[in-house]
C-alpha cells in the first residue's frame, strides 16, 4: 500500500486556480468538464468524478489522501468507499458542524452543510448525484466543532453523532472496530498555528495533541482514506499554511505506514 495525493481544486464547484497551484509534481490532479446546472448539482456531479478516481486509488491497494477545495467534496469520497463497503466510521474533524441544513442555516452557505446532508438531513442533490447513500449518524464522530450556529447546536445535540468538543478524549477513548475514514478541514487547527483560512474560529487544540490523535487513528490499521480541506491560499501572506498542514499529514503517514509494514 502506498499513499496517493489527489488534489482537487475546486471552491464550491468551481475550479480555483489559486488552489490549483498547489499542485505538486507527484500528486494527480482532478481535472473536470465545465459543468453546467444548479449549484448543488454541479458540486454533487464534481463529487462524482471524486468518487471515481478515489474508488480507483483504493482498487489498488492503495491509499487515498485527497485534498480537497471545500467540505462538500468529502461527500465524493463517502460514495467512493461506500462501494467497498458502506460499513465504515467518519472521523470529522472541522472547527464547524457542518450540520446546517436550509432551515437551520443564518447565512444560506451550502460549505456548512456537507456532514448533514452525508447523515441524510436537508437539502440531498449532492449526495444523489455523488452517488452515495445515507451514512449512520451513530458511525460519525464530529471533533472538534467549537464554533457551531445557534440551531445547528441543537441539530448536533439532538443527533446520534459523536461530538467530542475536547479533541484530546481521542487520545484515550476507545476506537472504533471498524474501517475510518478521516475528513480533515484544516480550520480546526488554532489561528496561531494556522490563520489562512475562510471562516476563522477561536481556540482550538494544540497543534501537538491533533498530531497525537492522528497517529493514533493510523497506527490502527483501520484508516482507508484521508481527505484533508484546503487552506486559503489568498490568505496565506506568509506561506505558513503549506508547511504546517503537510507536515501534519505526512506524520499521520509515517505512523499509518508503520503500522501496514508491522501488520505485514
């Protein structure tokens, strides 16, 4: 098994050139026809062309890290691995809920929706045309989520999703026995780790303990893929962003790959 970088540089459906020259020479880069369509159609059919090459990554053997322009393209990678099998656990880690539907919602912003409309709430065009299905809200786990909408708390409180508001209880708590899959949106790191990003929050753990907690989802064996949402590269002034998120995920791959060639 070998890690696979996708980068798929598209903001809300539409391609981005600045997340576009991200690009690096040993990473595959999504590359979609122009789309034409509402808004949710043409993200769900983006998801769509995400869920090929993930479900062809993982035809191999091999694993897929894909990092990805907007929440709502995870949804293209649940339909990927809902083809091996749609018995697996979501890690989500986000600084939101991204549990708002079109009645919960104060902005209207469909980026706040991606992990409700994955558990079967509000608005489904996505979904349907990423070719997924509904996803159990009891095999979710929503960390750290420290900045949700007023309604969207509620949502999150009345749902049978995980939500551990400390992300450190992942250091102790018990994992679950079967296939992860890990949605990474960089904004749950702090601001002064990270402050190139759309939608900042306050606090947040430290970057030491999301180290900690990633490589110990990989050293367990079970994580099948990896999806990591962008920073803001028209924010990044400084060119921190980069460094910190990348060394994040290649230490979450040292640990994972550890683990296969221990296994081995």
């Amino acid at each position: 098994m070998k890690p696979v970088f996708l980068l798929a540089p598209y903001w809300m459906g539409h391609f981005s050139p600045e997340r576009a020259a991200l690009f690096h020479h040993n990473w595959r880069l999504l590359a979609a026809s122009p789309l034409e369509g509402s808004p949710t159609y043409c993200m769900g059919k983006l998801a769509a062309v995400l869920a090929e090459e993930v479900a062809n990554i993982r035809s191999k053997d091999d694993f897929p890290v894909a990092i990805i322009g907007d929440c709502t393209l995870s949804i293209g990678m649940v339909a990927a691995l809902q083809r091996e099998s749609p018995d697996f656990h979501l890690i989500w880690f986000d600084a939101h809920g991204d549990f708002n539907t079109l009645e919960t919602t104060p902005s209207g912003f469909v980026g706040g929706m991606p992990l409700a409309m994955i558990c079967g709430r509000g608005e489904q065009t996505i979904v349907k045309e990423a070719g997924a299905i509904v996803h159990p809200e009891t095999d979710i786990i929503l960390t750290d989520g420290r900045d949700l909408d007023p309604e969207e708390a509620v949502a999150v409180a009345n749902s049978a999703i995980t939500h551990l508001s400390d992300m450190s209880q992942l250091l102790t708590r018990p994992l679950p026995e079967k296939p992860v899959y890990i949605h990474f949106d960089v904004d749950v790191l702090p601001l002064a780790e990270l402050s190139a990003v759309s939608y900042p929050a306050a606090g947040g753990p430290a970057l030491d303990t999301v180290a900690q907690v990633l490589a110990r989802l990989a050293r367990t064996g079970r994580v099948t893929a990896l999806s990591v949402t962008l920073w803001n590269p028209e924010k990044d002034d400084d060119g921190r962003a980069e460094p910190v998120v990348m060394d994040l995920v290649e230490h979450f791959l040292k640990n994972l790959l550890v683990k296969v060639v221990a296994v081995s």
